[in-house]
C-alpha cells in the first residue's frame, strides 16, 4: 500500500512539473508528423502518420518529453486491425531503454494503479486500439537518457500474428490534461 501511496504521489508531483514545463516551452498542436517507420515488408522509412503491417494499421505514435532523471518515460499510438482475424500486440523493444514493458493504468477511486499487461494487447478484428495517457501505454524502463522534445525514439513493436515492424518515433512535449506518462 505503501508503495501505490509513493507512486500515486510521484505521478502527481510529475503531472504538476509536466504542466509546468509545457507552459515554459510554450508547446502548441498535437500534431505527430515526422513519425519515421518501416517494417519487414518495407524496408525503406516512411515519411508520415501512418504505416501497414499486413492488416495492421500503426498512426499518430509519439513518446513523451521526459523530465531530467526520470528513469521512465511513456510511448502512444493508435493501432487499427482492418483485417478479419484478431491480432495481439505482444512486445515492444528500443535499443534507449533496457526493457519496454506494455502497460495499463486505471484509477480505482482515488487510487491509481498501474500493471504490466503480461499477454500483451489484443487488437481485435476492425477494431482500434489507442494507446494514450492514462490507459494503455508503453513504458520505456530504466531510461538513462531521458528523452527530449524534438528527438526521436527507435522502437520495434512485435504482432503475434503481423509480424515485427521498427518505427522511429517523435519525442514531443507534454500537453494539458495528460500528466501522467
């Protein structure tokens, strides 16, 4: 309990510098062009919000700006499944953090709570699944760097039934309203 009370307060304390360092930077938009991917089938980056893998659909990822020595820093997208069968995201690596863990944060009254999703995330056939703030996530662990806005972020997201595909991600700034990760 103690530890959820330690975390719950460095979210906070992190969402309340987030705000701060938005406002300094004077970020506007939300744009996420400059996402740079290419997959097994393509070798070849691609300039744009969106790239095929198979049927899945990957758009608008970005990671997030992180604060000087925070060891962790979150990744967001939106994954389509335009096929007929369902899919699962099941890992997720960069060569910039030691392990990327796939997560889901929930708030349970006041409290909130974070798990990694072991299994992964199912994307079911023709549904979307956004990986945002405050829900499903990817969590870049033991960052010795941390992430700056305007850099960019290697990483490979592995599809139980897609296959691999490595994208280069935009770091951005940190919007209002999303604190956390």
């Amino acid at each position: 309990m103690k530890f959820l009370a330690t975390l719950a307060l460095f979210a906070a304390t992190l969402g309340a510098a987030a705000d701060q360092s938005y406002a300094q930077a004077g970020n506007a938009g939300s744009g996420n062009g400059g996402m740079h991917m290419h997959g097994s089938s393509d070798p070849a980056a691609t300039s744009g919000a969106t790239v095929q893998l198979g049927m899945v659909e990957i758009s608008d990822g970005y990671v997030r700006a992180m604060l000087p020595g925070q060891p962790v820093g979150g990744g967001y997208l939106v994954i389509r499944n335009a096929g007929s069968e369902d899919d699962r995201l099941v890992s997720a690596s960069s060569p910039l953090s030691p392990a990327v863990e796939i997560h889901e944060m929930s708030m349970q009254g006041q409290i909130m709570k974070m798990r990694r999703l072991e299994g992964g995330i199912a994307v079911p056939a023709g549904q979307t699944v956004e990986l945002k703030p405050s829900g499903l996530h990817l969590m870049f662990t033991k960052v010795t760097t941390p992430f700056k806005q305007g850099d960019s972020v290697p990483l490979k997201l592995t599809f139980e039934k897609s296959g691999s595909i490595d994208l280069t991600l935009p770091v951005q700034g940190f919007r209002p309203g999303n604190q956390h990760n």
